[in-house]
C-alpha cells in the first residue's frame, strides 16, 4: 500500500531541517560561532588520544577548536579535581558501584572530574539540590518510589548535559580451548578463575590479568582493608565478605548464608547475619563471628570511616555499631541505607582477614595496631588534626577464597615476572579443577598476542591487556585455537563537559558539542566492537537506570550546525534575497505540509470506517432478537 507518514510531528521537523538547509545552501557561508576548548588527557594513553582525535575533527567541523592538554597523572589528577579543563574522560564504576556510590563520589572533593563540573549547574538546580536529591534516594525503603527518585536525578544529569556518555565497555576474555565454562564476573576485576575446568594438558594455568594499570605490573601489599597498589583481582581471589553481588543486582549469600532486617526505634536498622559454618581461613584459622567483627573493628575505627579514607562511600557513614550474638553477626545503621548489603559486597575494604593475619595476631588492637596501611600512619581526623590511631599493616595475606597465595618470581630488575596462586582445597564452594593459577607480567601487548598465539599464555581476562584491535584479530583469524568472549557492559565512557567554566558554562554549546559526536563512527573505528555505544549516564543493565531520557541527544550534525553556526539573511545586491529564501523555505514547506495533512486525514478517514464498520457487524446479531425501536411510531407508546 501507500507509503503514510505516521509520526507528523517527525515529518515537521524533517520539513523544518530540509527548508533551513535549503536556506544555508543558498546563503553566503555559515558564520559559526568560534569556541577553543582544553581537552585533557592522560599522557601516554594511546587509545584515549585516537579517540579524542576523532572527537577534535567532529567538532572542527561546526568551528570548535579543540586544545589538547597530554598531562601526566599527577597534573592531570590536578586539573580534573580544580576543573582546569572544558572536556575530560571519565568513567563510571560499574556495579555494584553504580548507580549509589559513583552519584556520591559527585560531591566529593578533589575525587573526579563532575565534582568541579556541577558547580555550573542551571538554575534553578544547586549542587547542593541535586546532592540533598542522591542522599534521600539512598535513605528510601521503598523500591517504587526510589525508581522515581533515581528517575528525576538521571532525568536532571541528563537536562544538564555535563555528561556525554560515549560508550558502555565490555570486559573481555581470550582463552586457550583447552580451557572451558568461564563466566564473566558482575563487577570489574571479578575474574571467577576457580570455576574453569581443565579439559586437556596441565591443570596450571598461565593469565595475563587486566590490572588498574592495565598490564600487570605489581601485588601490592594484598591486604583487603586498603587500595592502591592492591590489586582488584588479587584481592577478589584471596578474600571473601558477607555477600556477594551476582548478575541479578540483588545481593547473594557468601560468608553469611542468610541475613534479616529490622527497624529500629530510633529510626535505623539492624541487619542479622548468620554465618556460614565449617569455613576456615588459608591458614586453618576458624572463620567465625569473633573474625568477621575483628575486620570491622579495624576497617571502621574513627577517623578511618571518614570522608579521608573510607568515607568515599556511605556504608561507614550509617554503619553505627556491631556486634557478636552466639555465631550470628548484628550491625546496627544509624538511618535505613538501601544500599548497604550492595557495598557489603564491594572487593574493598571490607573483605575477611584472618586473625592470625593481623599485626599482632587475634589481639591486635584497631588503635595501636590497626590493620591500615603503614603510609596512613596516624590518619588525619577531619579537623586536620592526627589521631592517635598508629597504622600497622598486616604480616600475611589470608583469607578464606578459592586461591592461596604462594610466591613472587621478580625479574634482575626489581619487577615482577610472576606470581604464583595455589588452589585452596578446603574451599567451601565449589571449584573447577585448576590446580595453580600463575601470573604473568608482559612489558606490552604484542608480547601478550605472542604468548597467547604459541600457547606460553593460557588466558587474558580483563581490559587493557589486549587492544581491542587485537582481541578482535584473535577472534577472526585464531578461533581455532582462542576463545573470545566479552561480558556484560559494565562501565560507560563518558566526556565530562565542565559546566563551571566558559564558554562551556553555556549549556546550547554543551548540547551541541553532544550533537556533533559521532559516537557511533568512533566506536566502530577505534574500539573493535569491543563497546557498545552508550545513551545514558550509567548502564542499562544496574539498578534503576534503565529508563528513557528525553530529549535525546544522538549525533545530528545538522542540528549541531544550525545550533553553532547561525544562518546570515542577506538582502543586499550580491547576496541572496530574503524573498526568494522564504519563497523556496514556503514553496518547500508548505506543499509538504499539506500532503503531510492530506494523508493524515485519509488515515484518520480509513480508520473512523473500519471502526465504524466492526461496530455495525458486532450489532448487527442483537438486532435480529430484538423489534426495531422507532423514536415517536405511536404504535408503541
């Protein structure tokens, strides 16, 4: 049949674009207005400046210049907390950060680049509005009216435009066939090693991890109550917490089996854990409740549960008190937090060390010997002033995972060339049957491809090991002997677009510095399909994100260049006559219209009959039942 418009509200504005089109082909050349923007990046980034080189080009063609600032990581840390930039690459955290604790970490200071950013907000919102939004949202019990709360908060970001969400990353994994059933983790650095099976040759197997730094390069100190240089993927392999997050976003058993909740008088919560039974540390250690409130007692003694250290998230902030009942472990929250089982099952800091592991064994004081890191040495309270906590460290790394750890192999220059983990065969959950899991630094990515393509190197998992180039190569030329696979998108890639300083204080050039991306085409370019393009702050796929924001702001470079670059009228002899500009803006317009009208009342006419006509058929069996009624026939008065 006829082609019908079906959307005239599309139609008009197809109309519109293809009449101003008409218009600025017609007229002298656009005047766009000019914009030098600083786009700050992380020196020695390879795939963060090809793709900031796709966006220069996009947006020099609407007139805006583009500054590249290559910093190294202490000045780039420097300028993205001050807000010394117009445009900067960040990240969200992924699940189960996203999306509690990364819209905290916006109010944080000197933590990442939308801190700075928002304080350009439009009016009426306030940085301070939008953070009393994030807190209340964390404090709602219940789970419809969070949706709509966490909806209104996405739905500002988004009016705002400060965050152009480029691209939602995929982890991948590349394995040798002989390895089978590796599931991708929930979270970043999750890499569930133990649940592989060995189908062929040796039970040990060779990995090249995705680090922090990318490529692997050291341990860290492996304690579970501290950051950097730990290790995300060390940690999660050694040390266990309560629960666990899984794909589902809904919080499941680990080293509690079960746990209830009850309000409180007072107005918080208590949350009762009960244990998992017959589960021991690597070092035989009992795990039980007197353990599990040891490591509390550690991670969340003032002023370490402070914005300084732990504070970053809001679990320390409402965690009040806690205790042992028999073997069930208590927690009392000072307000009702919903997020709190979700952080209990963050990779740190509160993760279970064995007491045996603690400075001074199962007494070691949280004060005199607590278990943070010696360089914290005596945390600041938040007046400035220092406690008179003396951080100690750990003298071992146990805890109750599925891999033990055994050695460090370094190479004659000091780095590390190995790092060998052992199967913990008391492990309480079940297991695949690799026996030793070792390690393996490589200096770059080719030397990784190498290794993979002679079988030296069993597995890459996680990002930044391989180029999504080469992931991509390996999975087109060598599926014979490689698997590749990619998990779920965790992270989306987003350019922070500061609102707080000019010219992108204006939030028409911040929509159409959106306009004019091409994501799509840098995706494709750049990324190897290793990414899916991204629409929203957040992922679709973690709680309560996946809603629809409107407007949209896709790619639309002819939008973005009627946004930037304002058409001239001229009526002046050598130029165009504004006459003929609107008689062609009419001529063009005006037919479209009323073809666009023509066929809408056709429809409209198509339908009312059809209507009219399933009416009649669906009447037309009571009418023989009953005698035809005849408005004023007397014979039936």
């Amino acid at each position: 049949g006829p082609h019908v418009i079906s959307d005239p509200t599309m139609a008009l504005r197809t109309v519109v674009l293809a009449c101003l089109s008409i218009v600025a082909s017609c007229g002298p050349p656009l005047d766009c207005k000019k914009h030098t923007l600083d786009f700050i990046l992380l020196s020695g980034d390879a795939l963060s400046a090809q793709i900031e080189d796709d966006v220069k080009s996009d947006l020099a063609k609407i007139g805006i210049m583009v500054n590249t600032r290559l910093l190294d990581k202490a000045d780039f840390n420097k300028a993205m907390q001050k807000g010394d930039f117009h445009l900067c690459f960040t990240e969200s955290w992924g699940p189960p950060y996203d999306p509690h604790a990364f819209a905290t970490g916006w109010f944080r200071p000197n933590n990442e680049a939308h801190y700075a950013s928002l304080d350009g907000l439009e009016a009426p919102m306030t940085k301070q509005a939008l953070n009393n939004m994030v807190t209340a949202v964390l404090k709602e019990q219940n789970q419809a009216k969070r949706q709509a709360q966490w909806t209104k908060i996405l739905q500002e970001m988004h009016n705002q435009a400060i965050s152009n969400p480029m691209w939602s990353r995929r982890i991948p994994a590349v394995m040798n066939r002989r390895l089978r059933n590796y599931r991708h983790g929930p979270q970043q650095f999750d890499y569930p090693m133990h649940k592989i099976e060995v189908s062929e040759g040796s039970k040990i197997v060779t990995v090249a991890p995705g680090a922090q730094t990318g490529l692997f390069k050291t341990t860290g100190p492996m304690d579970p109550h501290s950051y950097r240089p730990n290790e995300f993927f060390i940690s999660n392999w050694i040390y266990e917490g309560l629960v666990y997050y899984p794909d589902s976003g809904r919080p499941e058993p680990m080293l509690a089996t079960s746990w209830s909740i009850a309000d409180t008088p007072d107005g918080g919560q208590e949350y009762t854990f009960r244990l998992r039974q017959n589960v021991t540390f690597h070092d035989g250690t009992a795990f039980n409740c007197a353990a599990v409130k040891m490591n509390f007692d550690h991670v969340l003694q003032p002023p370490l549960n402070t914005l300084n250290y732990h504070g970053w998230y809001h679990l320390p902030k409402y965690t009040h008190s806690w205790r042992c009942v028999g073997e069930d472990f208590i927690v009392k929250l000072s307000e009702a937090y919903y997020p709190f089982l979700q952080e209990l099952s963050l990779i740190r800091p509160l993760r279970m060390l064995s007491p045996d592991s603690f400075k001074d064994g199962p007494t070691s004081d949280p004060v005199m010997n607590n278990s943070c890191p010696t360089k914290w040495n005596h945390p600041e309270n938040m007046d400035g002033t220092k406690s008179s906590v003396n951080c100690v460290g750990i003298r071992s790394s146990k805890g109750t995972g599925p891999w033990i750890f055994s050695r460090t192999t370094n190479r004659a220059d000091g780095s590390i060339s190995e790092v060998k983990f052992v199967r913990n065969q008391n492990y309480w959950g079940p297991m695949g049957n690799i026996e030793e899991l070792i390690v393996t630094n490589y200096k770059t990515s080719d030397l990784v491809k190498a290794a993979l393509l002679d079988k030296r190197l069993d597995m890459v998992v996680g990002g930044g090991v391989l180029t999504p180039a080469q992931v991509q190569e390996l999975a087109n030329q060598h599926s014979s002997v490689l698997e590749v696979t990619h998990g779920p998108p965790l992270m989306n890639t987003i350019i922070v677009i500061n609102a707080a300083r000019s010219p992108t204080d204006d939030l028409q050039l911040r929509k159409v510095i959106m306009h004019a991306t091409n994501k799509a085409a840098i995706v494709e370019k750049e990324l190897a399909g290793s990414s899916r393009v991204a629409d929203s702050l957040f992922s679709k796929d973690v709680p309560y994100c996946d809603v629809d924001l409107t407007p949209r702001y896709d790619y639309d470079f002819e939008k973005a260049k009627l946004m930037n670059c304002p058409i001239v009228l001229e009526d002046k002899e050598e130029g165009p006559a504004l006459s003929l500009i609107l008689g062609i803006s009419l001529g063009v317009g005006i037919p479209l219209l009323v073809v666009m009208a023509v066929a809408a009342f056709c429809v409209g006419k198509r339908k009312g009959y059809a209507e009219l006509n399933e009416k009649l058929s669906q009447k037309q069996p009571a009418e023989t039942d009953v005698p035809a009624q005849v408005v004023g026939d007397s014979s039936n008065a």
